[in-house]
C-alpha cells in the first residue's frame, strides 16, 4: 500500500470502488460482511452498481486488477485473487453467475 | 535471533500471556525484601518480545509519551485526572476495539502470537483465544488479523491519538457523514506525526508475518492454513508462522476505522491503528 489508499491516490481509475468498498467492508480490523451483503442488496445505492459491476469484471479479467492493491489493502487469505473475488461474489449475489455463459456480463 | 521459537502449545498449556507468576521470573530476579533491585514481573514469553522488539527496532520500553494533560483533560471538559485512563475509559464504553487490541496493555508477545498464530489479544479465554477464537464477535468465528499487528504501546499516546484523531477534520467528516444503517464511510488515514509529533513513531510497535518465499501473500494464506489443520487436530502441511518486529514507523500513520455506535444511529470510531510507511511491507 502506497502513502495512501489506492481510492485517494486513483480516484478515477477502474476498481477504485471495488478496492474501498472491500477494505471498508473487509479488511480484518474491521471485518463486518454482513453489513456489506446488506449493502449490495440495495438497489438505491449507485456505488454498489458500481461496484458489482468492477467485481464482475476483476472476475472476469483479473490480470486488469492493479498489481496487488487488492491484496494490500484488504488482506484476505483465500489464496489468490480470483478465489477471494469469487467467494465474495457468492456471498453477496448468491447463486447469479457473475459472467453468462456467452461470456457477457449478466444484467443485474 | 530468527524466527518465533514459542510455537503453539509448546508451553504446555501454560498461561502465555498471564502478566506475572513466580516461576516465570528472570535470572536477575532477586527474592523479595531487597528493595534495590527490580522484580521482573513479565513471563519468559513477554521477555523475549519484548527483547526481540529492543533488538531488532531500538524500541525503548521505559520511555514515556510526554501527555499534553491539559489538552486531553480538554477533551471531554467535565472529565477530571488521570484524563488519559477517562478517554479510554469512555471508549470502553462504544464498541470499537481499538483500545482492546491497539493499546499498551496489549504485550508484545500477545501482539506477536496474534500476528503468527491469530490468538485474538481480547479474547480472555486462555483455552479460545489459543484456539483462535475471536474475543469481541459473537459465537466462535475465528479471529481474522491482517500481515500485521500493531500497537501505540503508551496508554497517554493511545488516548492523545484518540482525543486529537477524533478532532481531525477527516475524521470528524467520516463520523459526520449522514448515517445509513446498511454502510459505513471508508476508513482514514492521518499521519503519526501529525497526532504525536516528531518522535510519536517512537511510542508505536508492531510485528509482521516473515514473508515465505518472498511473499507475504503467501504467508497469510500459510497462517490460515497452519491454524485450519491445528484446530482439526491434523499435522499441518505448511510451515509454522513466523514473526518478526516492524522496523519502524517513522513517517508512518494511524488508520482510523469508522463503523456504527451501539445504538445505531450514528458514527464511531471502531478502531485505530498504527500502520508504517509503505517501503517497509518488505522483510527487511
């Protein structure tokens, strides 16, 4: 992790919002999934769109993620990327396959 | 000195973390009734981090944070002395953790076990927080702990640290934010100087995983895979974790996480943190 969070220093930049809402949620210190599988059940909050959507894509493509931000800021110990990102996609969206068979991303 | 030597259960059962026991007591122990020469009241195990930490870091033990008494007594005005044990006193009373396993009573073995072991420093079970449990969520979730584990080791810094934190205008804008319950603000980072001064990296310690292989990534995964097969009773298939102390935290900050009061209507800080600077994520 850099002088600071990956979102301060990026804002703009793909899966900011994915590596905020994560540490937010996720990060050991502060570890409350339930309040982010609430979270990612409300239909009101922009971000979480964005947010669904740059974890479908981290999922799809996570050779796009940057180096180990992820990891840094989250620290998560599934082993690698894709199984955390893919844990995490069970966890908040259930059963609803993150990328459809076509290789399309699902509508939400 | 490499490594860690006090594995998991090689006490024999033995209370870790008790903070004084007559059969604990060092060489230069002396018998009582000679009033020159200090009692040492640590175990061997709280010796020897602490030892390890003077060694590899500089860290001074003895050293106090020089309290801005005034200031802290400021900061909840209808608080009287000792201002630093009221601060903590009235964040016992919130939910956040900081103070439970950020703060000095913490030791630096108990930091260091929970670093390699995932021994959660607030759970007071000695059998469960052995066992990896978790001491502050409910029912028996593991403890979870980042590469690192962290503490302001001067209860007068922690409590500074928390009066001048929750004034800060980052701070103060993330307790601010108009509350949700399903979210949360994003956590903050304020740098250790800013909070203590110069020398306030100096009331901060901490100890990281020993990377394996050169990756720290794959020394948590080992960690979570080490306490997995200990907890079935099974012979792990992977090294037992390593520590050792974070060099320094000079230039360092204090990550500040906010979540919901007790109450849920509102903000609070849920812990704080001192993190080093960046360029020490590698096992130096």
């Amino acid at each position: 992790m850099d002088e600071d969070f990956y979102w301060k220093r990026h804002p703009d930049r793909p899966f900011a919002t994915l590596i905020r809402i994560t540490t937010t949620y996720l990060h050991p210190e502060a570890d409350d999934p339930e309040s982010l599988q609430r979270l990612a059940r409300r239909e009101d909050r922009p971000e979480m769109r964005v947010f669904k959507a740059e974890l479908r894509q981290a999922i799809t493509h996570p050779e796009q993620l940057p180096s180990d931000e992820l990891f840094d800021h989250v620290q998560y110990d599934d082993g690698s990327d894709e199984a955390f990102l893919r844990r995490l996609w069970r966890e908040l969206y259930g059963d609803e396959p993150p990328v459809t068979e076509s290789g399309l991303h699902s509508t939400p | 000195m490499v490594g860690f030597d006090r594995g998991f259960d090689r006490d024999n059962g033995a209370e870790g973390d008790r903070p004084a026991e007559a059969g604990a007591h060092g060489d230069s122990t002396v018998q009582d009734g000679d009033p020159r020469v200090a009692v040492e009241t640590r175990t061997r195990g709280e010796a020897y981090a602490d030892l390890r930490q003077v060694v590899r870091t500089g860290w001074d033990r003895h050293q106090r944070f020089d309290t801005p008494r005034s200031e802290l007594a400021m900061f909840r005005a209808e608080r009287a002395s000792p201002e630093a044990m009221r601060i903590i006193v009235a964040a016992d009373q919130g939910g956040g953790h900081g103070h439970i396993r950020h703060e000095g009573w913490v030791t630096e073995e108990a930091s260091m076990r929970r670093v390699a072991y995932l021994e959660d420093p607030a759970q007071l079970d000695p059998g469960r927080r052995r066992a990896g449990i978790d001491g502050l969520r409910p029912g028996d979730r593991n403890h979870l702990c980042a590469s690192r584990s962290t503490r302001i080791t001067d209860p007068d810094a922690f409590a500074t640290v928390l009066a001048r934190g929750s004034a800060h205008p980052d701070v103060r804008a993330a307790l601010s934010t108009p509350y949700d319950r399903d979210s949360r603000p994003g956590p903050v980072r304020i740098p250790i100087a800013d909070l203590l001064g110069s020398d306030g990296h100096r009331a901060c310690t901490g100890w990281q995983l020993e990377p394996v292989a050169g990756s720290t990534r794959t020394a948590v995964d080992n960690r979570r895979a080490w306490r997995t097969a200990i907890a079935d009773g099974r012979q792990p298939d992977v090294p037992e974790p390593r520590a050792h102390p974070v060099p320094t935290f000079e230039g360092g900050t204090i990550v500040f996480a906010v979540s919901h009061n007790r109450q849920r209507n509102g903000y609070e800080i849920a812990t704080l943190f001192p993190q080093s600077p960046a360029h020490d994520l590698t096992h130096h």
